[in-house]
C-alpha cells in the first residue's frame, strides 16, 4: 500500500489488529497499535478494551498495565470496563498475583478512584481477598469504605472473605470487630460466617465448646455476670430479646419479655434470671421496639399491636421505631387502612412521619395500584422536612414502571439527580427493565451507558435485563457487545453454581424452553456463560443470521467443549443450513459433533435425509437412514419435519 502511495486508514488498521487479536498474536497487535497511533489513527474504546483483555488473559500485566495509559494519551479515558478488566484479571484467579502484579493493580484501583470510577461487586470481592492474602489489612479495609461511599454495599459474601482472612492470620481482634462492623451496617451473617468466627474462637482458646453460638455465649456470659453479682439490666434483656426474635425464636422471646414483667417461674428462661428476683426489670421502648419489630417481621402484626396498647398502659410511650416497625408490619400484610391509623396516632403524639415511615406506605400503595396516592405523599415528602433516600425513589421508580408509566418514571429518575440523590445500580436496573418492557430498547441501552459513565457499576441482573431485552428486539450484535462485556469485566466467571443460575435467571422462558436449558441448571454449574451463547445462536439462526451464529459456536465450543447445551447449538446449527440447502456444511458439523461422541435428536437426521432427498441424493440418504437404526437416539420428532418429508 505504501509503495503506491495509498496510505493505510483506520479502517485498515482496525481489520489488521481484529485479524492479529482473533489468532491470539499480541506481539502483532503491539506493532499494529504502535504503528496506528504514529499514524494519527486511534482505536475506539472497544477495541482497546479487547486488547486489554488479551494482555490479561495471557498474563502480560505489564502490558495490559501500558495500554491503560495508553488510552489517556489517545484521548480515549478509560471508562469502568477497562478499569474492571485489569483488575478482574489480577485477582479473579485462583493463584496469588506476584507482588509487582500487585502493585500495577493498586495504581490502576488509585486511577480509577480517582476518575470516579468503580469496581463491580466480584472484583471489589477478590481485589479485597487478595489485598488481604499479602497482609495489606488496613488497605482492604480502605477499599471496601472507599466503594461504600460510591454506593457499593458489601454483602454476606465480600465480608466473610475479609473475616476469614483475619482469622487465618490470627488477626482475631480486627476480625471480630468487623463483624461488629458488619451486623452495624445492617449486613445479616449467615452460617459461613458464624462458622469461621466459632471455628477461629475455638482454636484460639476462646469458647471451648461452640457448638451453638448463640446459646453457649448467652450462659456463659450471664454466668460470668451472676458470678460477679452483676445484674443483668434492661438493655441485657433487650438485647437477648433482639437476638431471639432475629433468630426467629419469637416463643423464647415472648417469655423473656413475660419474665420480665414479673410474669413467675418460666423454666425455658429462668437460667436468665437467678439474680435479685424481688425486683423484676421492667421493659423499656428499646425492649419493646425490639419485640414488635421482630413480630411484625413474622407477619404477627396483631400481636405487634397490642404490645403498643401495653406500652401506653406502662406508661412507656413509643418512640419513631416503634410506629415505624408497626406501620411496616401493616403494610407487608396488606392492611393499609391500619398501618394510616398507626401513621395518625403517630402524629398525635408529636412524631412526623419519616422517609422510612413513606416508603413502606409507597411500597403498600403502589402493590395495591393506588397511584394518584403515591404521588401525593412524594409531593408530601418533597414540601416537608423529610426528601426521598435513593430506596423511596427506586420503589417509586419501579413501581411506575411495573405499571406501564415508564415517562414518568424517567422524568423521576432525573428529578432525584438534580435533587442531589444519585441513583444505584437498582434504581438504573428498575428504569432499565421498565423501559426494555415497554419496547424502548434504545432508551434502555442509552441508560446502560449513563450509569456506568456515572460510575455506577452494573450488576448481574442488570446484565441479564438488558441483555434479554436487546434479544427480544432482535439487536444481536449489542447483545454480543454486551456478552463480550460481561465476560471481560469477570461477570460471573467465578460464582460457578450461583453464578450459572444468576445469568439465565429471567430470561425469556420461550427461549429457555427451546434450548432445554431449564433442564440444565444442576448439570452445567461450571458453564455459566453457555446459556447466553445459546440463546444468541438460536435467535440468529431463526432471524437468518447464519454466519454470525456459527461464528459464535465456534468461540464457545473452544470455550467450554461439548455439553448438553452446545448440543443444543449444533442441533439449531445444523437445522438452519439444512432449511437452507447448505448440505456439506450441515454435514460437517453433523461429523464435527458425531466425532466429539454426541448424537443429534431424531428431527434433526429428518431434516439431514429430507435435504438429501431434494438433491437427488438417494444413496447418501438411505445410508444415513440405515445408520439410525444402530443408533441410540432420543425418539422425539417434531411433527411438522415429519410432514414434509
């Protein structure tokens, strides 16, 4: 091209690096690259991010490392996937990154803070994991508060891997203390969780036996507290009451709270009890807002109320949590009328309602469909003293859009904004969904890409939302772009079982049933990424998009081989070339799949014989039909192929 004076442009150079990254020829790609940006040709983002992900796969940081920087000098600013990529890479294998591949990924974590930026919620996970596996305690204690001020909230999962750590390192203070930390931002352990704290407790010489936490701590500290002649005081007994009622033992709680009211000998709680018994403790608002709130959440709402007519004959006068915890428990059982006479008796004694008190009303009142209500109490909240958090408006949001109202839901989203409350990744999901249902998929795909401008970072659902609605639309080739993403970003690569689930959760059941992927689940735990490519293949194949599918088969059969979902793709494959007379090629996945040692079903040798016969090849034909007979085939034609034959 040179000697002929026609100098290569950007298109060029984009088909030569594609060509050189699809062979895996990154030594290429480098020299492309270099050769494209002297020439004033820059790579669109999604290039970049392609390569980037080749250095991470192959294991060249370092060069993964240059290109991040690269993109600043090309004036293409890395945006959250390329952020993602990198640091998905280091630390979303199973091997300990060296420590100078460890310190790339902490500068790329400082750059990415910076530009306002965020990790999604794996990588937070593992970078955090890996932070802690080198001893940098503090720094991934930094990181999870650093994500938590942009809106990333640690579940169960990222602060078990944190504790487990600790303890491994026998850091038991610090381990303990985020758990307090944990149960205080209102993140509730699960049995993992107790599990290595019991176990570390143990083997540090703590509790010598921890077979049920709970119980064993509970009499060993009243026993310790007895001993001394410390008596257990009211905030002891609310706070065995709260523990209880958490634990659902609302009969154990019911009868502390009994015991205390001087209610004589309870055997099951009497052991809490062995101090000064002349004196009985009397039960406190705290003590009392624990009960009801424990009752209302097992939906015992009429005993909740009559804990509230007690108070008031105790001369104990509820407080906001109180109200709050009973309005709540009214309107998850659907009784409204009740939980307002609540919400009025609240006001008279001098307690406004709260954002709290708003958004279990809003939530009641839009599963009733009583719009024209919700949007007085949001005009309510916006005049008061009491604006929506970002949960009130993604209810309403949601709500709104469940029911069809998807202008006014958006036009709620850009009022929250320019009220100075910034949506999270639930509230974009809600718009996202509520827009894609309501055949806007552009609006959906232009706020997929304003929230993660935003530094929003997009989750697993949001993924599968967008994803289902750009197949329902026939848009492939962004629902590629999306797949490319996900699988880039390190969504769900690691989560296996759960992960699997997760992705085809809420996808289109027609398309589910057609692959037999529901059927799967428990079988391809490890593939999680093969039931997207199969709804992809099998909707290109039936909107004529052949060549596109058979270029994703092949990515994914070299991806994850040959499973009962990849033998779905050959069968729909195989299907759409016969329809459309392309024999040779339908015979030769027919032999690429038979080599592999999996036999297609039975409609799909009547399509392969019909194709035959209508090419006058009789011999071909029969030979295939005689195979059947030796064959161990699922016997389940589909009619309408055996008609037309």
């Amino acid at each position: 091209m040179w000697s002929n004076s026609c100098l290569p442009n950007v298109v060029t150079y984009t088909t030569l690096l594609l060509g050189s990254l699809r062979k895996k020829q990154l030594a290429r790609c480098k020299r492309i690259l270099g050769m494209m940006i002297n020439e004033g040709c820059y790579p669109t983002p999604s290039i970049f991010n392609s390569l980037l992900h080749a250095y991470c796969i192959a294991g060249d940081y370092a060069c993964g490392y240059k290109l991040l920087n690269k993109m600043e000098s090309c004036s293409c600013r890395p945006g959250y996937v390329p952020y993602n990529i990198f640091i998905g890479g280091v630390c979303g294998n199973n091997e300990l990154p060296s420590s100078d591949v460890m310190e790339l990924a902490e500068k790329v974590y400082g750059k990415m803070f910076d530009a306002g930026m965020v990790l999604n919620k794996m990588n937070v996970g593992n970078f955090v994991r890996y932070l802690c596996s080198v001893g940098k305690f503090e720094k991934a204690f930094s990181v999870i508060r650093e994500m938590m001020c942009k809106g990333f909230i640690p579940d169960t999962n990222t602060y078990s891997k944190v504790i487990e750590f600790l303890c491994q390192a026998s850091k038991m203070e610090k381990a303990f203390h985020l758990f307090q930390e944990m149960k205080g931002n209102g993140i509730i352990p699960d049995v993992y969780t107790y599990t290595i704290l019991i176990d570390s407790f143990c083997k540090a010489g703590f509790l010598q036996q921890a077979t049920n936490l709970f119980n064993e701590m509970a009499n060993q500290l009243f026993g310790r507290m007895l001993s001394a002649g410390c008596v257990p005081n009211s905030v002891t007994y609310t706070s065995l009451i709260d523990g209880h009622c958490k634990a659902e033992d609302f009969v154990k709680a019911c009868q502390i709270y009994a015991r205390m009211r001087g209610n004589g000998y309870i055997k099951d709680v009497d052991m809490y009890f062995k101090g000064d018994e002349t004196n009985p403790t009397e039960p406190n608002v705290f003590t009392y807002g624990a009960l009801v709130d424990g009752l209302c959440k097992a939906h015992k709402v009429v005993e909740a109320r009559d804990l509230l007519d007690t108070m008031s004959a105790a001369n104990c006068e509820p407080n906001h949590i109180v109200y709050d915890a009973l309005i709540d428990g009214f309107c998850k059982v659907g009784k409204l009328d009740e939980a307002q006479q609540v919400v009025t008796k609240m006001s008279e004694r001098g307690y406004s309602p709260n954002v709290y008190t708003y958004s279990s009303l809003i939530d009641r009142l839009f599963k009733d469909k009583r719009l024209a209500l919700v949007l007085k109490i949001l005009s309510k909240m916006l005049e008061s003293s009491c604006p929506p958090n970002v949960v009130t408006y993604t209810e309403m949001i949601d709500g709104l859009c469940k029911v069809g109202k998807t202008d006014e839901a958006y036009k709620l989203l850009v009022m929250m904004e320019e009220k100075g409350c910034p949506p999270n990744v639930v509230t974009y999901t809600a718009m996202i969904d509520g827009f894609g249902k309501a055949g806007n998929v552009d609006m959906c795909l232009q706020l997929f890409r304003q929230m993660s401008a935003k530094g929003c970072a997009p989750n697993f659902v949001t993924y599968r939302v967008l994803i289902n609605h750009c197949c329902a639309a026939g848009l492939f080739d962004e629902t590629r772009k999306l797949l490319e993403e996900m699988k880039q970003t390190y969504w769900p690569r690691q989560v296996e079982g759960y992960g699997y689930r997760k992705v085809i959760e809420g996808f289109n059941k027609e398309y589910l049933m057609t692959l037999g992927l529901l059927d799967e689940v428990s079988e391809n735990a490890s593939s999680p990424i093969v039931p997207t490519y199969g709804i992809l293949i099998d909707s290109l194949c039936k909107v004529g998009r052949l060549e596109v599918a058979l270029e994703l088969h092949k990515e994914i059969i070299t991806y994850s081989g040959v499973s009962a979902a990849s033998k779905n793709m050959y069968s729909s494959l195989i299907e759409s070339l016969a329809l459309l007379g392309k024999i040779e090629r339908a015979f030769g996945l027919y032999a690429d799949m038979a080599r592999q040692g999996c036999i297609p079903v039975i409609w799909v040798f009547f399509l392969l014989i019909n194709t035959l016969i209508r090419t006058n090849k009789w011999d071909e034909a029969l030979q295939l039909s005689y195979s059947i007979c030796h064959m161990d085939i699922c016997w389940h034609p589909r009619e309408e192929i055996i008609d037309g034959i």
